[in-house]
C-alpha cells in the first residue's frame, strides 16, 4: 500500500452521504411528527452452514459482504433483512480481509497463504483482477482502500503491498503493484502472526496496523512504510485481529478474547488510551469488524470448532 498521495482517505464519503438520508434505525418517521416502531436490524444475521468466514465489509446502503477461508467465496447479505446469497462461489482461492470501493463498487480481497490479492466486481461478482504480491510462505491477511490505493499486510512478512487506484478507482495492471518495507518501530516475531489489520483515517495522513503477537498497534507513513509505536500507557492489544477507525476511535477486535478493544486516540494518532471492551456472549472467536451507524458486526471465525465445514457461522450486531 511508493509514493504517499494527499488526501488519500479512507473511501467511506459516499457511505457516509447514504447513512445520512436513511431513518433512524428502527423508526419511521410519519407526517404527524410521531414515530413508530419498524422491526430492528437482526442482532445475529447466520451464514452459510460451513462458511468458515474472516473477513466483513459493508457496502452500499444495507449491503454487507463476508469472505470464506473455505474456497475464497464472498457472500452478499442485507443488515436490515438479515437475507444473503453467494455472490463470489467458492475456487481454489481464500478470502481473508475485505476492502470495499463505492466508487467502483469493487471488492478488494487478502488472500492469505496464496500470496495473492483479488479483485471482485460488488454487483456482479466478475473478477476484474487477481495480483500475485508473494511467494509462500506468505500471509496477505487483510486490506484497506484509500482515494489513490489500495494496501495489503502481510502476516509473516514486515511489508505492505500497494495497489495504486486511478481517480475513479480503476485497478491497474500487475507490473504497478509496489512493496514497502514496515521500518521504524515495527518489529516481527519469527514464526508468529505479525502485521494483520489495517486502516486509514479520513485525510489520508497514516495508516493504522496491529501486531497481533505483541499486541502492539502502529502509526505508518503511507509512502516509506515507517511505523511509530503508538502509545497505549502501556497497555497492549494482543490477538489484535480487524481494525475499524471511526474519527479518533479506533475498534481492536481481539480474536480469541472474544471482545473488541475501544482506543481513544490522540489528535496525531501516535498515542491513545484503551477506555472500553465490548463483548457480547454470542462472540465465538470474532475476526473482523464493519460499522454502520452506530452499530459494529462482528463475523464469528469459530477458529478451533472440531468440524468447520459443517459448523455454523455468523455476524454479530453490537452497539459502539
């Protein structure tokens, strides 16, 4: 994710445009000024039995999409509806962390193991392209698109991988994809799980990544990949999985914790305080985490369940 772009935010102005106009979630207002109740977004919204689900995104209006460990596929669903299908069938592919673009409605996948990144068409489904960013051994775990790219970690190597973006979030050919080293303050822990989640803030300015081993989150230039240890008191985020920033908080979902850490963090974003956990006793080892209004959806990876390809999977809805 070599040059660093201004204002390359993160692509959610658009999203933010839609959430505006749409009701208050779970009223309808009427002509008399009074409001009366409409059935509420479910709290759990069930997968495909089987699924093996990581990564979650949402999309445009009610739109959210789930990707499989299991095969790559992608799954299409509805926050309000609780409805979905598969939109992206299962290959001989996987599907980690998940990127949406609303300016070409694209969806930008980590491929994990494969050392691979895919693009897919939100509508439709179509490929529109498949990047190699790694030889094995390799972990490309997830994804975040700003204005000008799209940038990929990697877990068992200290490197981003950057997929530059035309204007209208066209998608360029394999020769263009760059690498940058993470520098600085990063450090890896062989044979461990590294860098995994990754953000951006709305101007652009940094990217935010956690070390899932350490448990440590970093603050790092786009362009060079030099990581500042942001500064938590002392405080780590170990399991540290997905990553959601909202302004100046940031949500940590902490995997096999089963709960998700609520960062405050300081106007530079080179230090912050942990002020809040959130869980919820229908949290089974969630991975990843989407925001719509002041709701956040879980996706339950259920890592560890004896049977995976006949278990259950679901997303579960929790207030910020």
């Amino acid at each position: 994710m070599s040059s660093k772009q201004n204002g390359g935010g993160r692509i959610d102005y658009k999203r933010r445009a839609l959430l505006k106009a749409l009701p208050i979630a779970g009223l309808t207002l009427v002509g008399s000024g009074s409001a009366v109740a409409t059935p509420a977004y479910p709290s759990v919204i069930s997968l495909p039995t089987g699924f093996q689900p990581e990564g979650i995104v949402t999309g445009l209006g009610n739109e959210f999409f789930v990707g499989s460990l299991a095969g790559g596929a992608i799954y299409r669903g509805n926050l309000r509806t609780g409805e979905g299908e598969i939109l992206v069938p299962p290959a001989d592919r996987i599907a980690v962390g998940l990127a949406h673009d609303p300016r070409s409605t694209y969806l930008f996948v980590a491929g994990g193991p494969t050392g691979r990144a895919f693009v897919y068409d939100a509508n439709s489904g179509a490929m529109v392209a498949d990047y190699g960013l790694q030889e094995s051994p390799t972990f490309v775990n997830d994804v975040v698109v700003t204005r000008s790219a799209a940038y990929f970690t990697d877990s068992f190597r200290p490197m981003l991988y950057r997929v530059p973006l035309g204007a209208a979030g066209e998608v360029p050919d394999q020769s263009e994809v760059e690498e940058i080293p993470l520098g600085g303050d990063f450090t890896s822990i062989p044979n461990e799980f590294n860098a995994n989640g990754i953000d951006a803030p709305p101007n652009g300015a940094y990217l935010i990544v956690v070390n899932s081993t350490t448990g440590l989150l970093y603050n790092v230039d786009p362009a060079s990949g030099d990581a500042t240890e942001i500064d938590l008191g002392g405080e780590t985020v170990s399991a540290g999985d997905g990553l959601l920033l909202a302004g100046r908080t940031l949500y940590v979902v902490r995997n096999q914790l089963n709960l998700i850490a609520v960062v405050k963090l300081d106007p530079d974003a080179t230090a912050g305080e942990v002020v809040d956990e959130i869980t919820d006793p229908a949290f089974d080892v969630p991975t990843t985490v989407a925001g719509f209004g002041n709701s956040l959806y879980a996706v339950n990876a259920r890592f560890g369940n004896p049977d995976p390809a006949n278990a259950e999977y679901d997303v579960v809805r929790v207030s910020k």
